[in-house]
C-alpha cells in the first residue's frame, strides 16, 4: 500500500474508531492522535509534524483530511460557535470530523485500531 493510501485508510480507520467508541474527533485531536501515532508506535508517515499553538501540526495531514471531505468521505460538522468575549463576535467553531462511508477495519489493522481506542 503506498503511504498516501494508507494515511487516506488510518484517518478513516480512526473516524471508524470514534464512531464505534461514540468519540468525537476535532481537528486538534486527530493530529494529536496522528503525531502520537508515528512518536509511540513508531510509524513513519513522512507527516512533517511542527509546533502549533494546541500542539503538534501537520499541514500534510489537514491536506488529508480536506481531501477526504472535498470527495465526500468525511463530514466536518460545525457543532458550537465560539465567541469573543469581549464584542460578542463569532470568532470561528468547534468541529468534528465524522465518516461518511462503510468502512470495515481489516485484520492488519487491529493494533492500531487498539491503539485509537485508547
């Protein structure tokens, strides 16, 4: 499998994952999940993870993520708005991302499966 497929099949994998354990997955989640992902179990992604101001960030992974909702695999849902506590202000939203299509883990994914329970 090339690494862009299987990075493509481990974010579903994981979204698979949340919606089994009833888990909401943000955008600061799933690339805190991903760095750890490739820091303690040792999977080289090629992800090109930097410091973010809520921790580790990979654009590689966002450019993922944004391809799978742009061919309808994944939903990103705007569940709250954020507001600025001073104006009132809508300031941006509180997201989650969801699957969007049958997925069934395969038997090479166990341990990482595992792994994105806990």
């Amino acid at each position: 499998m090339l690494v862009e497929d299987r990075i493509y099949h481990l974010i579903k994998l994981l979204l698979y994952t949340a919606k089994e354990e009833n888990a909401k997955v943000t955008p600061t989640k799933l690339q805190k999940i991903f760095f750890l992902l490739e820091k303690e179990k040792g999977i080289n992604l090629g992800l090109d993870f930097e410091p973010w101001f809520f921790g580790a960030y990979s654009s590689k992974l966002q450019d993922y993520v944004h391809k799978l909702i742009e061919i309808g695999e994944v939903d990103e849902v705007e569940e709250k708005e954020v507001k600025d506590p001073l104006s009132g202000a809508v300031i941006g939203y509180i997201r989650n991302y969801v699957l969007n299509n049958e997925f069934e883990p395969e038997e090479e994914d166990k341990e990482i499966e595992a792994f994105f329970r806990e």
